[in-house]
C-alpha cells in the first residue's frame, strides 16, 4: 500500500476514482455471490487494487474510500434503494434494472447519504464509472439523470446557488 501523504493531489484522486470502481464492482460481486461487504474487501484490497492482469496494471485504489463506500452502501441500502427508486420511471423499479446499475447507485448513494463528498463531484465520477462499464451504451445519460435526482433529495443543499 502506498502511504498517502507522499502522493499528489491528482495521485490521491486517481486512487478515490478507482476506489469507487472497485466499490461497485465488490457491490456486484456481494449481491451475485451473496458475501459479506468485509470479505469482499479484503479479497479486493489483496488481489485487486494495484494487481497486474494480462500484461496491464490495475489502478492502485484508496481503500479508506473503498470501505466507507461498501460499509454506507451495505448500512444505509433500503434509504438508497428508495431513493433509487424515485429516481428512475415507474416502469423500471431498481429490481428490473442491470445488477452493475445497480451496485453502481448503490455505492453512488451511499457517497450523497455520507455527504463528505459534493454531489457533482458524486455525479461526475459515477458517470465516468458507467461510462468505464459500458463505453457504447446510452448508461451514462441515464446515471446521470438518476445521480442527479438522488443528489437534489438526498443533498439539496448542494445545489444552491453561489451568493
């Protein structure tokens, strides 16, 4: 694990980005596997974060945020199913939608329910997540109509027009 107060800003950020991709891929892996947020990241802080597959490295992932993602994720995920929920059209309940949609609000929703991170910061990088998931697809515009409703409920503070 590198320490972090030898990184730069952009290292630090690189590694939350890749802390929220792998949150919700260990979300996916939860709920398909049926395992515990706790194993899941040990098994991901082990063999995933920094870990060379076929010739390519894999992104080095902050794990303070990779935890607090899967533990607000896992305490608070009927709040953010609900929410989910309201965000999305009536004729697609979180139940119907692709399972890495939904660990994706998930870990997105339990970022807006911490509120140690602004919404459009939240916003931003979970369609970036998206757009990593599905790089010819119209997912990102749908998370970030969805993202953008779950912000305004969750955290309309955040929204607020500058004085």
């Amino acid at each position: 694990m590198i320490p972090t107060h030898t990184l730069s800003g952009n290292q630090r950020r690189r590694m939350k980005s890749a802390a929220r991709l792998y949150a919700v891929q260990a979300l996916f892996q939860m709920e398909a596997a049926g395992q515990t947020a706790d194993t899941v990241a040990r098994e991901f802080e082990a063999h995933r974060f920094g870990e060379v597959l076929d010739d390519v490295a894999m992104e080095e992932g902050d794990p303070d945020t990779f935890r607090a993602i899967l533990s607000h994720a896992v305490n608070h995920q009927a709040q953010i199913d609900q929410m989910t929920d309201r965000a999305l059209v009536a004729a697609w309940p979180l139940g119907r939608i692709d399972p890495t949609l939904r660990a994706l609000f998930r870990a997105a929703g339990a970022e807006l329910v911490a509120k140690s991170t602004p919404p459009k910061v939240v916003i931003v990088e979970y369609v970036d997540v998206a757009r990593a998931f599905f790089p010819t697809g119209k997912e990102g515009g749908l998370v970030n109509a969805v993202l953008d409703h779950m912000a305004r409920e969750a955290r309309p503070d955040g929204f607020s027009a500058p004085v």
